[in-house]
C-alpha cells in the first residue's frame, strides 16, 4: 500500500470529495491510503490547503458562540471535540511557508458548546442555591 500508484479513479474521489466532505467522510473512499498520503497526494496535485468545508477555526467558532477563543478551547476539550491542523497556502509573515490553522467540525463544536451551556445552567442554578455570584452567558446558534 504505502507508495503505490494511485489509480484514475482514487485521483477522480481525491478531486471530487477534497473540501466536499470531511476527512472522516473522505478516508474510507480510499481505504488503500492513509489520511497523510491523500494529504499529500492533494498537494502535490495542487488541491488547495486551508480550513474544509464543514469546518471552522476555533477563533470562528469562538465569535459565533460569544466566548473568547481559549474558553472556546476549553468547552471544545470538555466536550472532547476533535481540534484538526490546517495548513492554508500562505503564511503573511513568512513566505513560502504555511500557515497552521486548527480547525473543528461546525456542527460538533455547536452541539458541544449547547451541551456546555447546559451543565453551566446546572452549575449555575446550583451556585444560586449556594448564593455564589452567577456569571450569564449567552449563545446565539449559527452567529
């Protein structure tokens, strides 16, 4: 497997699906290649580099739901939400060399974020009953 040719129809999916569907979409359409190979295979065919479709940057995400990025950060590590690497095709400061972008899956980091919010309204409703300070947090789906 590893250095084989590639055949039509694996550069033909490689083409098709690149920034259609995630990776974890995409690897088993060529179950013969590991996820580096295809990403190589992208590159070297000239695919372009960057955040896939589907996906957000932290800091993106991190705007949509009103929160810093590093608490973003946070709940996506709670929730155990996989945080991917990006490399986008320039980098501003040096270049020729490429930019590292971590990235997630839209919809995972939504789901966790809701689901973080729920357990601080528990934290919450118990610090009320504590009589602690609560701290309100607002989340607005898809902004």
């Amino acid at each position: 497997m590893g250095g084989s040719r590639w055949t039509a129809e694996e550069l033909a999916v490689l083409r098709r699906e690149w920034h259609e569907v995630s990776a974890v979409t995409l690897k088993p359409k060529l179950p013969r290649r590991s996820w580096i190979a295809i990403r190589r295979k992208a590159v070297e065919i000239g695919l372009p580099l960057g955040i896939p479709q589907g996906r957000a940057s932290i800091s993106e995400m991190a705007r949509r739901c009103g929160v810093d990025p590093e608490k973003m950060r946070e709940v996506l590590e709670w929730a155990g939400v996989q945080i991917a690497i990006a490399y986008t095709s320039r980098n501003s400061v040096w270049p020729g060399r490429h930019e590292r972008r971590r990235h997630v899956d839209i919809d995972d980091a939504l789901d966790a974020f809701a689901r973080w919010l729920r357990s601080e309204h528990a934290e919450q409703a118990a610090a009320r009953g504590a009589g602690l300070p609560i701290t309100r947090i607002t989340f607005e789906r898809g902004k």
